[in-house]
C-alpha cells in the first residue's frame, strides 16, 4: 500500500508534537533525570517458563549494571548482560539487555534494574506453567495522534485483562521506524503496564522505513528488542518462535518484498528454518504470527485463479498447510476479519489452519472492501480499534475481539481435534 503522501504531511504536522515533546516533561523524561533507566521491558526467549530477557535504555553511558531477581521467598540472584551504544535518527541512546535463566515454571518473581547509582522499582515477573496461556495480542499500533490511540486501545485491554502476563503486537507498531520520537512515544503509551509483562513485537513494513518513506533495514526495531536466536548469521531479530504454555508461536517476517532488494535471502532462508522448527516443536498448538495479511484485497473481482490471495499467502500458506499449522494470526490490513479454515488456497469448513486478521490498535484506519468467499467475520463499518485476546489450555484455543471499551465482538473456539471450530457470536 502507498501512503507516502498522506504521511509526507503526517510528518510536518508532527514537527509540532515533536518539537513539544522536546520541552514538555513526560514521566519517563522526568524519571530518567535523576533516573536514567528508560522503558524497562520483559521480551520473550525459546521458553519462557524458564528464561526471561529484561532491557531498557539509556542516555548516558553506564557500564555497570545488573538486574537482581528476588523470589517469592525472598532468595536473590545477580544477572549480568551487554549493553550498546545505539545511534538512529540523530539520538544516541545506550541499549541494556540481561537475561535471566534457570527460573521455575510458574513462579512469581519480582526483579530491580540497578544502573551505577540508578535503580528501577521492583517489577513483578511471573514465569508461565506449561498448561495454560492468557495473551493480549495488538493490531497495528501506528499513529499519527502523538500515539495516544494506542495509549488508549492498550490502557483500557490491560486493566479490562489484568492477568495477562504476555502481550504481542502484530507488526507496525510505530508509523515510521526510524522517527525516534514516535518510539519514544509509542513506548511512553504502555510505560504503565510493560515492565510487569513479557513483551513478543513483529516486524511489521513500516518498522522498515526511513525519514523519506523509503525502505531501509529496520535499525531500530532490531536493536530495541531480542529475540530468541534462530541460528540465522544474515537475519537474527527477523524471525524467531517460542514457547509459552501449551502453544508455539512461529513469529514469521512477511517484509522480504522490502527487504530482498537491501538485503537478499529473507524469504529463503525462512523456509528451511519453519520447516524444521514446526516438525521439531513439542506443544499441543502451533499458532503463526505474521504481520501481512494472505488476501489481497485490490484484486478481488479479477478472474485471475488465486488473485485474492496475496504474495504473502501464496509464499506461506502451502507451507501452513503441510506442517498442521493450527491458528495463523495476521495485522497491516487494519480491519477485524476472520477468514476461518483456508486449505488449498480455498475456504474449508474444518481443514487447514484458521486465519484471523487482526485489526487496528492505533488511529491509521484504511477503507478495505469485504470478500464474502473469505471473510467470515468482520465488524461493523467503518470500525474503530480492537484488540484480541487469546487464552486457552492443551484442549481448547480461543481468541475473542474486543473493543477498547470492552464489548465482545467476535469469538473463535479451536477444540484439540484441530478439525472442528466452534463459532459464537
Ligand atoms: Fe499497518
Ligand atoms: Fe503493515
């Protein structure tokens, strides 16, 4: 899709909120005065029933730092980590990252960033069991309102859901990934919530532009996050799974159209990798995450066979359907859709993983036609923002849709056979 206009203007008219924010004292900004941790956050590893990964920023130079971990009982253990000196956009920041291991399965923990003579408060950190899952999943979060959308869409999801110790977002998180302030408000957005939860980001197409709309390799959304390693030497933070509960997440990259030209390989390179991470995964539930939706939304009355299924789809979906991919999560349409079952590129009552497009959690919202042979489901029009809640054990999977302000719009029950699909409205 090309917005390079509209969003050309977006960024003049948020010189302004940029050039505000430099004078105006945000919390963070006034914490990180006599406190230079900023936006501490958990991210997910390869089984975060036992490992955990805690990073912040800052924008000084610390060299010694730790994080303390303090158990229920009181026992403590020091972890030590890396930092980074990180340059984007003209800002330098220094990037921490400590992981914690060797920690018990469903546990409650609580853990304190120390920095030279900075300390965080004490976080709490609950370490999932294998049984269960509770997630918030978010829908593109771009903004072009100073992100306060998305503050919004994610204030009102994490006091209505309260015990949900995972959230994912779906890919686009900020507008423009290499404007820092939207990172830095995007991070501002959820300074609430996201020190107590463990956090699974995709990269999403607009992570991959520059200041001029242009595509670039996605510095900064790399470097703030890490992900589990997926022994790729070219493309480590692209793609990675994980564990958590009874399900493995499969977190795909859908941006090798915008990569391959920088950077070639991206696509390739994924298939051998899903291939043996799907056959080699041990959980009841093998859920794909990946940022582009499979329908191609301009084409749907061509005569063409396959034309309203996109690039993205036709890349992945005969993949999905060989390895018994159970729930395929997408984003970057900006609308609720569940397509339901899709096998062999066609809608199927029971085969093939079930396709639930995601929707919107921020205020970019596109005008997006219905097809009735693959949207099953979709809201009102024209809609606002969601946000999806996704819980469930080793028997039974459900994702629901809600609104901001709570109201349920649409729930998908997935039963262990993986061939039956209870629906209600
Ligand atoms: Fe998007
Ligand atoms: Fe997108």
């Amino acid at each position: 899709m090309n917005f390079n206009i509209s969003r050309r203007d977006f960024l003049k008219i948020s010189a302004l909120s940029l050039i505000s924010s430099l004078f105006r004292k945000s919390p963070v900004t006034s914490a990180a005065t006599n406190n230079d941790i900023l936006c501490p956050r958990q991210l997910i590893t390869d089984n975060c029933a036992a490992s955990r990964v805690i990073m912040w920023h800052s924008k000084e130079s610390h060299p010694q730092f730790q994080v303390q971990l303090k158990n229920a009982d009181g026992t403590e253990k020091v972890f030590k980590g890396a930092y980074q000196r990180f340059t984007d956009d003209d800002t330098t920041i220094y990037i921490y990252r400590v992981k914690l291991d060797s920690l018990t399965p469903g546990t409650s923990y609580s853990y304190q960033i120390q920095m030279d003579s900075c300390t965080s408060p004490w976080y709490p950190l609950t370490t999932n069991d294998n049984d269960t899952i509770k997630a918030l999943i978010f829908p593109d979060s771009q903004c072009s309102d100073g992100y306060i959308t998305w503050k919004q869409v994610a204030t009102s999801a994490f006091n209505d859901h309260p015990d949900t110790p995972l959230f994912i977002n779906m890919g686009d998180l900020v507008d423009n990934g290499e404007a820092s302030y939207q990172w830095r408000q995007w991070f501002d957005g959820i300074k609430a919530f996201m020190p107590m939860r463990v956090f699974a980001p995709l990269m999403g197409n607009h992570e991959t532009y520059d200041l001029d709309w242009k595509c670039r390799l996605p510095k900064a959304f790399l470097n703030y996050f890490s992900f589990p390693d997926n022994g790729s030497t070219d493309f480590r933070n692209y793609y990675y799974s994980f564990d958590y509960g009874p399900v493995h997440f499969i977190a795909l990259n859908s941006q090798f159209e915008e990569i391959d030209p920088i950077k070639p390989g991206l696509l390739q390179e994924q298939f051998a990798w899903l291939e043996n991470d799907v056959r080699t995964a041990k959980k009841p539930w093998n859920v794909v995450l990946i940022h582009k939706d499979i329908i191609n939304y301009e084409n749907l009355n061509s005569p063409e066979p396959l034309a309203d299924i996109d690039i993205v789809g036709k890349t992945f979906m005969p993949y999905f359907d060989k390895l018994g991919i159970d729930l395929v999560l997408t984003a970057h349409q900006h609308t609720y859709r569940r397509h339901g079952h899709i096998y062999n590129f066609s809608p199927s009552e029971d085969k093939g993983p079930v396709y639930i497009d995601t929707g919107v959690a921020g205020n970019c919202r596109y005008n997006v036609p219905r097809t009735k042979r693959f949207d099953k489901i979709m809201l009102p029009q024209p809609e606002t923002d969601n946000y999806i809640l996704l819980a469930g054990n080793a028997s039974r999977l459900t994702v629901q849709c809600f609104l901001p302000e709570g109201k349920l719009m649409d729930t998908c029950t997935l039963t262990n056979s993986k061939q039956d699909i209870s629906i209600q409205k």
